[in-house]
C-alpha cells in the first residue's frame, strides 16, 4: 500500500477494532488508511462531520488518540495478476508464506509485503498490435501461471483506448509497463480492483448448465448450475470441510477459490497442507496449481474475516473475466456473520434477530448475487465464464431456524442439509435427502438429454425421490409394528430406498472406483435399482413372497455396483439388469 502523505487525520476514539479519528473531511467513505507508527491498515466505513469511524484489520494495542491517521486514496482493493494461483492470503490479500519468511510463526503487526511477486519474471506473449482500439475486459496478451492455466492479461475494466505502445514477446515484472494507451493510461501484467464492488460483465446467461462434480447426491437429487449458489449448512462434525474438500478436488471448474473464514487453525492447516498434495485428477498435476487458498482463522482479527469473502470473491471474478469456470468454497459464512455482529456491536448500532445486525441479509445478497454465468466481450472476443459460489453454514447446535440458515436460503437456489445422524452412522456425504433441494433441476434437463440420451433423467429422479419419501412415511409405521408386518409391497419399497441409499446416496472417498461417478455411470446405476424395484413389485404381485427375495444375493450385487464397475465399465451395467430378471425368475420358479 501505499501512501501519498496528503490526507491526514489524528485518531480520536479507540474501541477495539473500531476506531474514531478526527479532522478527516478529506478523506472518504471505503478509502484505506494506515493508523499510528506502525501503520496498521484499516478502512473508513462510516463518516460524521469531520468524524470517520474506521475498521482496523490489525490488534489496536498500543494505538492511541492523537495518533496520525494517513489516507491512500483507494477502496480497500486486491493486487490481480500472474502468481495468485498456489498463493496462501489472509482475509486482506497478505500473502502468509512470504508474511512467514519475514517475521516468523506469527504475523508482526503493521507488516508490509507484496501482494504478488515482484521480482518474478513472466513470459508474456502479446496478441494484440500498436494501433489497436481495445476496452476494458480485452484480453491483450498470456502468460503460462501454471501447467494447469493460461492467464491472460487483459485491459483494466475502466480503461479503453487506442494502442499507442506494447512490448515484444519477453519476461517482465508485474511491475513493468508492458503496454499504454492514447488515453493515458499504462498498462501492466497486474491490476488492482476494490474488493467490494462487482467487476462489469458484459452480459448473463441461464444457468442451465451444471457444475458436475461426481458426488451422485449432488449432481443426481440435488444439482448446482455452474454459476450458480449452494449452501452446507450442518451442526459440528457432519462433514462441511470434507464435502467441500471433494467438490474442489472432483468439480469441473477451471480454478477454485477455497476461503477458510473463522475456522480453527488445526482445521486450515490440515487445508494448507492437504491442498499442495492433492492430485488434479484430470491432469495429474497437483491442485494446488489452479487454487487460491484464503485463510482467516478465528484467532486472527475479525475485521480482516470481514473481508476474506470479498477478497476471494474479487480474485474469482478475475479468473471468470478471463473465460474460466471458477468454484467458490467459503468455509463458513457463520464465522464471516459473527465477525459482522461483533463489529456492529463495536459501532453501537441497532441488533437485530440474535445480535446479528440488521443488514445480514443485504450483505449475504451481495456476496451471493455476485457468482453467475456471464459472457465477456463482444463477437470474436466473447467469451463465457462463471463463479459457482458454495459457501459452508455452521448453525448452533444444527438449528436451521437461526437468522444465518435462514437468510442464505433466501439467495441459494440449491440447499444440501446435512445430518448428525447420518454423520454418526458413517454415511457420507451425509447429505439428508428429506431436507435437502434444489432449485436448478428443470433448467438442467437438457444437459442431461445431452449427455445420456437413452436414459430419461426427469422421470428416474421423480421416481426415486417418491420411493425415498414415502419410505421416510413408512419409517413411522416400522418403528410401531416393525417392517415384518407390512405387506410385501412396502416391504420392496423399503428394500429399494436401502438399496438407493447405500448404493447411490452414499459414495465411498477412498475407492478408485466410487469417488468420482460420471454422468452416465449415475443414470445407468439408478436404471438398476429403479429396474429391480419395478421387477420385484411384479414378482410379488405373481405370489412370490418378500423373504425369497431378500434371503438372496441379489441386493448385495446391486449394492456392490458401486464399486465393482469403473465409470468406463458403466455399460457393463445393463448386465446386471439381465441378472436381475434372471434371478427373479428362478425365485418364482422355486
């Protein structure tokens, strides 16, 4: 950051966090400051009169009134360019291994070091010419970040022009001037954007494309559009982190951005270090080369929590302007909506349900509202990307009704519940089906037609998530009488919704052949167990009893298919129908 020594202030008021200055008409409403000798960062976010209230992203010890207080003449805004992918950030874009190389274990307050590397060089491969006319969005030249992605360099959204000068294909700095234009303004490998403000697109489209991500209780029952919301809201110990960490490891997006926002520290070290070893799967290559890693821990100030989301939110909507499909994991907007209450509380302003202030479900709406499926550029230069945002709710006790649950649900259109119960019983991911939704379905139907077009997707899903209800119905009369004394009908329905739920709801991390599912091997698995439902009820209906049917081998196939079949074996599948019809046969032959 850095300081133009004009605009100054002396601080008035120290409350925690929340300082009060005074004789700072100058500066402005968002604008960055540095507070005291040791320059701790902050940010205006309320002004009276010659009063500004600022928000301090460090410890205020030692701070005290009479301190100056400098203006930098920008928003709070990241650095963007080349080196963000395999970076690890705090909540404001300090990058915590170079922060560990200079001061050791723990972040010295007032610390200043490049957001980017600049002393690294890049090769930059320019593929536009002096004379061009270019706004702000085109894509001017490349440079190879990783083995995994191509970033590409493009012109600052609130820049257009004429090419008056461009460099050769060389190596520079993010630093070095590589290009102007006749307006004046210079262009670099890097530029910076304010945090809180969304970057322009040039226009949305539907959501009707899925961010497939090889979890079968996801992409099957409870799909997200790329480009759209979800939430994982669960209690303590129901697996948020781990789902989370299966969809960034198996999801197609191009990039991820994993936010670790208030979690335990032990929690994001696991992170830290798990990130760098996982392999891409579709490359080999490690994860790492196409993430930015994000951590707050709870023990770091709640004010640069505040903005952790922001940050990781503007570096993905980067990554989208260059045409890339990125996925957002915000672990969890609990700890973000608590550092929100314990600021308000500092500000005296006004709580609303349960302390939160009455502006959490505003500020929910602008961080969710800003993931989507958009297209930049014009003609030739058009290009589509997305920001797929899943952020993590950690509700008290598991209680859905408290104001964080319940004002995310009013901006996600895909809702994945998790459960204690199935957490316990080892069923992961232990996605509840009953309370669990999805409101992107009927806009995917065409995907799915696309994708596996001899199997009708819409009717097998309505098919089985019937089975699955009027089990959950069923449930109620078991516990009374046991399953024993129902008919041989319900009987097969409940052996079916088992079978749904141990062979397709629930997917095994550690078996090569379960961890991913593709689409086909999904729909293909569900015409198994749809086609034994079907075949059993008729077998029943001839005079066959239930009990034959359920002393056989048949369920454990069926169940075993799951990882006896690779997604390449999914047409080896149609098999098992042929077993299926086989065995019953014998079973009514008996």
């Amino acid at each position: 950051m850095e300081n133009t020594g004009k605009r100054e202030g002396t601080v008035y008021r120290v409350n925690g966090p929340a300082v009060t200055a005074a004789q700072t008409a100058e500066l402005s409403m968002g604008e960055q400051v540095l507070v005291g000798e040791m320059n701790l960062p902050g940010e205006i976010i309320r002004q009276e009169g010659d009063l500004s209230t600022i928000q301090m992203y460090e410890d205020t010890t030692d701070i005290r009134p009479g301190d100056v207080v400098k203006g930098l003449g920008s928003a709070l805004s990241v650095e963007l360019g080349p080196g963000l992918l395999g970076s690890f950030y705090d909540g404001i874009q300090r990058p915590l291994d170079r922060i560990y190389d200079k001061s050791g274990t723990f972040i010295a307050r007032g610390i200043s070091v490049p957001k980017l590397n600049e002393e690294k060089k890049w090769r930059f491969v320019p593929c536009v010419k002096v004379g061009d006319e270019v706004k702000g969005g085109d894509i001017i030249g490349t440079v190879i970040e990783s083995r995994l992605i191509v970033h590409k360099i493009m012109v600052p959204p609130n820049e257009a022009g004429r090419i008056v000068k461009l460099v050769p294909e060389g190596d520079y700095t993010v630093k070095d001037e590589i290009g102007s234009l006749d307006s004046g303004a210079v262009l670099r490998l890097a530029q910076r954007w304010p945090v809180r403000r969304p970057r322009p697109v040039a226009g949305r489209l539907e959501p009707n494309i899925p961010l497939f991500t090889g979890q079968r209780v996801i992409d099957f029952f409870f799909t997200i559009a790329r480009g759209g919301a979800a939430a994982i809201p669960g209690g303590f110990g129901t697996g948020k982190t781990v789902t989370q960490h299966q969809l960034a490891k198996w999801c197609d997006a191009n990039v991820i951005v994993y936010i670790g926002c208030g979690e335990r520290g032990n929690e994001m070290t696991q992170v830290l270090q798990e990130f760098p070893e996982l392999k891409d799967p579709k490359s080999g290559y490690p994860l790492i080369e196409r993430t930015v890693l994000i951590a707050n821990t709870s023990n770091m100030p709640v004010t640069a929590r505040e903005a952790s989301i922001y940050t990781g939110i503007t570096i993905a909507e980067y990554y989208r302007d260059m045409g890339y499909h990125v996925a957002i994991m915000a672990d969890s907007t609990s700890r973000w909506a608590e550092a929100l209450r314990e600021i308000s509380g500092r500000l005296e302003e006004m709580p609303a349900e349960e302390g939160f202030p009455a502006y959490l479900g505003s500020r929910l709406a602008e961080f969710y509202e800003r993931a989507g499926r958009v297209v930049q550029g014009e003609g030739e230069k058009a290009r589509e990307g997305s920001i797929s945002v899943i952020g993590a709710v950690s509700p008290q006790g598991g209680d859905f009704s408290e104001p964080v649950t319940q004002n995310t649900r009013r901006y996600i259109r895909a809702f994945w519940a998790l459960d204690k119960a199935l957490a316990s019983a080892r069923h992961f991911p232990s996605i509840n089906w009953n309370d669990s939704y999805s409101e992107y379905v009927a806009e995917v139907l065409s995907w799915w037609k696309k994708e596996v077009p001899e199997l009708d997707y819409a009717a097998m899903r309505e098919k089985a998530m019937q089975i699955l209800q009027e089990e959950n119905k069923l449930q109620q009369v078991v516990k009374l009488v046991g399953p024993d004394a129902l008919p041989d009908k319900q009987r097969v329905l409940l052996e079916t919704a088992d079978i749904i739920k141990q062979a397709f709801l629930q997917q095994n991390a550690f078996h090569s052949n379960d961890v991913y599912c593709s689409p086909r091997k999904q729909l293909m698995m569900m015409d198994v167990i749809l086609y034994f439902y079907e075949q059993a009820l008729k077998v029943v209906d001839g005079g066959t009893p239930f009990t034959k049917i359920a002393a056989s081998d048949l369920v454990t196939k069926i169940i075993r298919m799951k990882t006896d079949y690779g997604n390449e074996e999914a047409e080896k599948l149609a098999n098992l129908k042929e077993e299926i019809t086989k065995e019953l046969k014998l079973l009514q032959e008996m």
